[in-house]
C-alpha cells in the first residue's frame, strides 16, 4: 500500500469548560454543555430522540446516540431523515463477548463435546450503565450505518493481539465510517491501534497523559507506525 494513502485523523475528547471550541472534539452529554456547539459531536450515553433534536437544533456538528438507538434503531433513521446523515453518529461502547460452554448432547450420537456459544471472538455492544447487552458490536453498528448513521465511535479498551485482530476486522469492514476511543483506560497506548489494529480515526482521551507534548510525540512516532503498516 501506498504511504501517501494513509490518513489517521486524531480528535479529542473535551470537557464542557473547555469551550468555545476552535477544532472539532467530541464530548459526552451534561448538563452543562457550552452554549456554542458548532465544532462538537455530543455523545449521547442514553437520552433518546429529543435530546438529539434538541442538541441538533442548537447546532451540534454531530450527535451520537447510544443506549437509545440500541433499544429502537428507528432513532437513527429519523434523525438521518431528519437533519441530514452526516450530522448523525452512533455511539458503540464495547467489550469482548463473553464465551459460555454447553455440553452438545445432539450432533453425534457416538460421543458428547462441549461447544461455546460463540465460534469466534467478538465485542459486544455495553449498555449506558455499563453492562452486557449480548450483542454483536460488529454487526450492530453495521445495522446503524445502514440506517442513515454517517460514524460509528467504538469505545473499547484492547488488551491483547485478539482485540487487535478484531479492530483490524472492523477498520476493513467500515473504513473511513470506524472511529476508535479508549473505553476506561486513558492511558492506553494506542500506537499498536495504528500498527497493528489498522485504526485510522482515533479520538484521544481528556487526560494528563496525553497532554501537548505527548500529543507531539503520539504524531512524531506515526510516521514509522504508518510505513510499519504500509
């Protein structure tokens, strides 16, 4: 692949007080939200059509809801519908799907096995509180991105070479729609995100961690990430 040819686009998370905003940054929903939206996409964790409405009209770049569109995908058609696809995102928090074993008392008559409920790794989407909901990550912002959403923000926190393979399986799948944020480790590392997990949109946790000089070098360290993956 031609090096010329990669792109990774780095934006980050933000606080309310940080406001008015000169750069796009994404930020999650408050309260106290600053008056001024017009470079923000706003993380929706469970508040539903309204909200986004709401935060739409007031001039948000983009809204992404969560929880709400995963207990009625309509959200996400009305809201494309209704302001235009690009102002519309959806927000995927995500963790690997647990695996449970069951003892196969059918397939063959001559022995039993034990099968896992799942043939192969996967996150599955969390719900606002935290927990699981049982479903695919992958395949239900698919669904959402069918339905009129223009990107999909995976939270997810990778801790091994599966999680890597699964972020590469997704970035080839999705593309330029897949962006990527660390879920509760804000100090993850994430140049084996770029590396290894093929991740090109990234938005960079609000933390002492990466502050400008870590930004700095996070941007110095992609040249050889990218010819790495090039």
């Amino acid at each position: 692949m031609n090096q010329t040819m990669l792109e990774i686009t780095l934006r980050r998370w933000a606080e309310p007080e940080d406001g008015p905003f000169a750069e796009p940054v994404f930020l999650f929903d408050s309260d106290d939200l600053p008056v001024e939206l017009s470079h923000v996409s706003v993380v929706l964790r469970s508040a539903g059509l309204e909200r986004a409405r709401e935060l739409l009209a007031r001039g948000a770049e983009r809204v992404l809801p969560g929880e709400a569109a995963l207990l009625d995908s309509s959200l996400i058609e009305d809201l494309s519908r209704e302001f235009g696809s690009e102002r519309v995102g959806v927000w995927v928090p995500a963790r690997r799907l647990e695996v449970s074993w069951a003892l196969d008392l059918h397939s063959n008559a001559d022995f039993r096995c034990v099968t896992p409920s799942y043939a192969k790794p996967a996150w599955e989407v969390l719900k606002s509180d935290g927990s699981r909901s049982g479903t695919d990550a992958g395949w239900w912002l698919g669904q959402m991105l069918q339905r009129g959403a223009s990107l999909a923000l995976l939270g997810a926190d990778i801790a091994n070479d599966t999680d890597l393979n699964l972020c590469a399986e997704l970035m080839e799948q999705f593309g330029a729609c897949l962006w990527l944020t660390p879920l509760a480790n804000p100090e993850a590392d994430l140049l084996p995100w770029i590396q290894f997990g093929q991740a090109r949109n990234l938005a960079i946790p609000n933390s002492r961690h990466y502050d400008e000089a870590a930004m700095s070098a996070l941007c110095q360290a992609l040249e050889p990430a990218i010819a790495d993956v090039a």
